[in-house]
C-alpha cells in the first residue's frame, strides 16, 4: 500500500507535517527524477522506495530511473566506490571506457525532460555528459569523501562540476578543491517500513523461529551488506572473546546488492572464518533479504554492533537505535553524527576491538543500562533522522534550486 504523509502525523507531530506541505507548495507540479545503480539492497535504494512516493503525495512529481550495466560495469564501480573512500587500486583505460560507455548506452534509454535531475553515487555520475541539459542537475553523493584515490577523484571531477549542486551526508565530505555549492543532507529511515515499524513479540519470535535463529540466549546482531568495510571477520573475532564471559550468539545479518559483485567473496570468507561456531549455531549468518526479519532481530537484539572501517551514513545503526536499542559502533563516517559517545550510544576506533568487547560485556551484564541508552538513541532518530526530516531537507534544496 502507498503510504500518505498524513501516515505520519501520529509519529512526528502536526508541526512537522505542516511544514512540508507548505514547502511542497512552490514545487506543485514540478517534475524530479532520480537515478541510481540498483532498484533493492543497500540504503540509497531504501531511501528512494520511501522518498519518491511521499514526495508524488504532497504534489511534488518525482520519478526514479535506474542505471542498467553489465557485471563489468559492476564490478569496476565497486573499484570507484572502494577508491572514493580511500583504497588504492589500478585505475586504467578500460575501466574508464567501460564506466563511460555504459553511462552513454543508457542515456539513449532514458528521455529527462524534468525540472530538475538527482544522480545518486559514482555509477551514474558521468551520465550528465551524455545529455542537452535543460535543467539544474544535483549529484548526491552517500559514500565517505574525506581520502579520495587522487587519481580517481580527479577523473570524476571532470563530471561533477557540470552540475549545479553537490549533496553529502556529512560536513566532513565537503571537497575544497569542488567550486559547486556543496549541501549536507543526512539519510534518513522510514518508521513506517516493515523494516522500521513497531512489531509485537509474538512476530518477533515467529520469525526468529520462521528463519531458524534460536532466540534462548541474548543476540548481538550486525545487520550489513557483506561489505570488507563493515569488517565482519573483526566481529568474529570480538564475539569469541565476548562469549568466554556471557554466553550468547551472533547473527551476522546482509543482503547481497545486485550493484555489488564483492558481496559474495566476502560472504565466503565469513563462512570460512566462523568455522565450526555456525554448526553450533554460536553464529548465525544470513543472507535472507526481508524486512520483517531484520525487524525482528534488532527488536530481539541485547546489543547491536556496526564494525564499519569505513561508513557514509549508517542506516543500520539509525534502524537499531530507532527500535531502542544499545549501539556500539565505530567512530568513522557518519557514525557519530548519530551517537554521541556514552550518551545515546558507544564509539570506539575500529581497530579498538578490546573496546567493543568489554562494552558489549557490559551491556549484557547491565541491561538496565541498555535501556536507558536505547531510550535516548531513539530521541535522537526522532528529531533528525525520520524521512519527513529528510524530505523537508529535499524540499529546501529543490526550491532553492528550481525557485531561486
């Protein structure tokens, strides 16, 4: 069913929806499209199943289009998005044609005729040399920008300067040497999700039993694409010693994204790294893509860990915080515009593994102190990292681009 912004009203207030139909008015008719890389999996395409049909409801006409290219496609801009947040790799010619080749086959399958166009991430980037622009195009970049492969980051820039506004998530992700007006957005969840609203106990368990995960002894869970930048080996290893004091179980929780090709390689390795733990069911990974599930196992959850080297955002940690639920995560990326570091929440470096371990022993031996953190981490959700927040964001920047 399409959800109305009216839906929300009970969750955040008269005041909140007022303002966004009184943003939306100067934008009545305006037409936006959005394009990505992959229609399921990953935040920026859960954003955009949330985003866009809320958007249609209060008059603004949005569209979403998405990039189709070939596995070598694929795998090349898993190499970009690694680079754009820091790793090395062989940046050569063919890699360059196939990324733009692939950009111009699609444009002769797409027709953008809107009043404005947001390209989200690396993939599509180039897209915009492919096209008569007629209208202001913004690119909305989600990855961590901070150390850019040089090499790399120069090669896109030839692109990104042909548009007229550049979105991160992140004040830190801000470029100097970018000379188009920059702007902050956070990302944001839906609480009306499957994945995000309120589900009872007895849903809990029947999915837990439905999936096969015992719930007799308290999860920890990480919920995360089986990413090298989530560091779930280091997870494995922080469980171990964690299970020597308080007995319990992790469920290692990921979805394989159709633009990710590393997906499956790391999967493997978990595999091989939890050896004989997943036949005792100490561990529990899964790859099932459904948001009831994931629901349940954060609602389940006594602690949940995001071990990410590397994060631009983090809608796993806004999710479980949402649901009341004690964070330990890693002081990287848009983490900590999240948590505040013993407040609503626990920070550490992500080499800092003795910390995540005693803090995580902590909360299970305290559970009176995870509730009061949970309580405070899911104030904080409510005020800046709900959808409607981040469609008031949206609503700003279109009227100051297509109304200024």
């Amino acid at each position: 069913m399409v959800r109305s912004i009216d839906d929300y009203y009970d969750i955040v207030g008269p005041r909140i929806i007022a303002e966004i139909h009184k943003k939306a008015r100067k934008l009545y008719g305006k037409h936006i499209v959005h394009i990505n890389s992959t229609s399921h999996g990953g935040g920026v395409a859960e954003m955009l199943l949330s985003l866009i049909p809320l958007m249609n409801d209060i008059n603004v006409v949005t569209g979403w289009r998405v990039l189709n290219g070939n596995p070598d496609f694929y795998t090349i801009t898993k190499k970009f998005h690694n680079g754009l947040q820091g790793e090395d790799f062989n940046f050569s010619e063919i890699k360059q044609q196939i990324y733009l080749e692939t950009n111009e086959d699609f444009s002769q399958l797409t027709h953008l005729d809107h009043d404005c166009v947001i390209i989200h991430d690396p993939q599509p980037l180039p897209i915009i040399k492919f096209f008569k622009k007629n209208q202001p195009w913004i690119w909305r970049c989600h990855v961590d920008l901070t150390s850019p492969h040089q090499e790399l980051w120069d090669f896109l820039k030839h692109f990104i300067v042909r548009y007229d506004y550049m979105i991160v998530s992140n004040e830190k992700y801000k470029k100097e040497d970018m000379p188009i007006p920059q702007h902050i957005i956070c990302p944001a969840i839906d609480p009306m999700d499957p994945k995000n609203k309120e589900i009872d106990s007895e849903l809990v368990n029947y999915t837990l039993d439905k999936f096969e995960i015992p719930h007799d002894k308290p999860l920890i869970t990480q919920v995360s694409r089986f990413d090298k930048w989530k560091d779930p080996i280091n997870v494995l290893k922080i469980f171990k010693n964690v299970k020597k004091k308080v007995d319990c179980r992790l469920v290692l929780c990921g979805s394989m994204a159709s633009d990710d090709p590393e997906g499956v390689f790391i999967y493997e390795q978990v595999k091989e790294a939890a050896g004989n733990m997943l036949a005792d069911k100490d561990v529990i990974i899964t790859t099932v893509e459904n948001d009831i599930l994931v629901n349940a196992l954060q609602s389940a959850s006594s602690v949940i860990i995001q071990k990410s080297l590397k994060e631009g955002f983090g809608l796993t940690v806004t999710e479980a915080l949402w649901k009341s639920k004690p964070v330990i995560a890693s002081n990287v990326g848009g983490i900590p515009m999240q948590i505040t570091d013993d407040e609503d929440g626990f920070l550490f470096d992500p080499q800092d593994l003795k910390g995540f371990e005693n803090k995580t022993i902590e909360l299970l031996e305290h559970p009176d102190l995870a509730i009061e953190i949970g309580k405070k981490g899911r104030e904080k959700v409510k005020k800046n990292f709900l959808i409607t927040r981040q469609i008031i964001d949206y609503l700003d920047e279109l009227n100051n681009i297509i109304n200024k």
